[in-house]
C-alpha cells in the first residue's frame, strides 16, 4: 500500500521531470544550472529518491519556481476556505524538517508556509531561490537563528525578519525544543 511519503516522492519526481523539459533542458543543462549532480536528479526524476530541503531549494531556484510552486499538486485558484487537511505538507528526508503550504495564492502573488524545524537541526537554502521573490520570517515558537550571508538573526517566539537582498542562507534550530515559523512569500510579478 502506497504512503502519503511515496506520494509525495512520486509527485516531486514527475513534477521535476516536467519542468526541466519544458524548458528543453538536458540532465546535464539542468545539473549545471542548480549545482545538484545529474545523478541526484536522475534519481529524484525517477522517484528513485527524495531531495532534501537544501536540494529542492537548488532545484527550484533553477527553474525559478518557489518550493512552494514546485511542491504544489494543483493550480486550481482556491476561492474559499483552505482547509488546515487540504494544505499540502512535505518532509526533508535528512532533517525532519516539515513544511505546510498554507497558502499558495493564484488571484495574488503571495505564499504562506509553516515550518517545523526539529531541535539541533539546519536546512540551508541557496541564493538562487531567493531571487525572484521577497520574503519574511515570523516566529511563532522557540529560537531560530537565520544566517543571512554572514549575519546571524537570532530571533525568538514573535520576532519578524524582513529579508534582504538574495543570499545563501541558513535556517538554523540551537536549541532543545522544536522552532515553528511562518515563512510569508511575495512572488515578483
């Protein structure tokens, strides 16, 4: 019997697959352009393998989607409520770290994602997926301390970054308890 894992795996793998050849991209083309080797997309394209939160980050940054837009099994305009079930949610298979797409909107150039990030855990995301999009961070509980570039934020229960300019960043949890936040995106237009 399938998982919700398997299918969401398998969802990344054909979604992936059909974004690199719409653009008439080879492995290798693609490869070059988001710094994950054609191995690793071969196998993620295959369902073969799950990307991690920092590959998938590489891999959308490429394709200049957000995670979110990558993740997202519709494009169906949702008018009218959203139910907490209905919200997509993926899983970083290295990390635990999980994420619900709480809003995705198509009438507007917003996106809304609630992460968990375990104790003791960091996910790194890579300039490039930053770079046709502005985003903030909200803490809703515990610490998180972002590494912007070179400067570290920490930032503790309802503490709010307004980012700058696209950098390497890392999304870091020092502490013992779970950090939960929201990640607020506006989309260029």
């Amino acid at each position: 019997m399938a998982t919700i894992e398997d299918d969401t795996t398998a969802w990344i793998s054909v979604r992936i697959r059909r974004e690199r050849e719409n653009r008439g991209w080879s492995l290798g083309q693609f490869a070059e352009k988001s710094g994950v080797s054609k191995a690793m997309i071969s196998k993620i394209e295959r369902g073969e393998a799950s990307p991690t939160a920092t590959v998938l980050g590489r891999l959308s940054g490429a394709l200049s989607l957000t995670v979110s837009a990558l993740l997202s099994h519709t494009s169906t305009v949702h008018n009218g409520v959203r139910h907490h079930a209905q919200q997509p949610q993926w899983s970083d298979p290295d990390t635990g770290y999980d994420r619900r797409q709480v809003l995705s909107g198509q009438n507007i150039p917003l996106e809304l994602v609630e992460v968990n990030l375990p104790a003791g855990q960091q996910v790194s995301m890579p300039a490039s997926a930053f770079t046709f999009i502005k985003q903030a961070i909200w803490v809703i509980e515990g610490t998180l301390f972002f590494h912007e570039g070179d400067r570290v934020h920490q930032m503790d229960q309802g503490d709010c970054l307004e980012l700058g300019p696209p950098q390497e960043c890392i999304f870091q949890n020092q502490g013992s308890q779970n950090c939960r936040y929201l990640v607020v995106v506006v989309r260029s237009t």
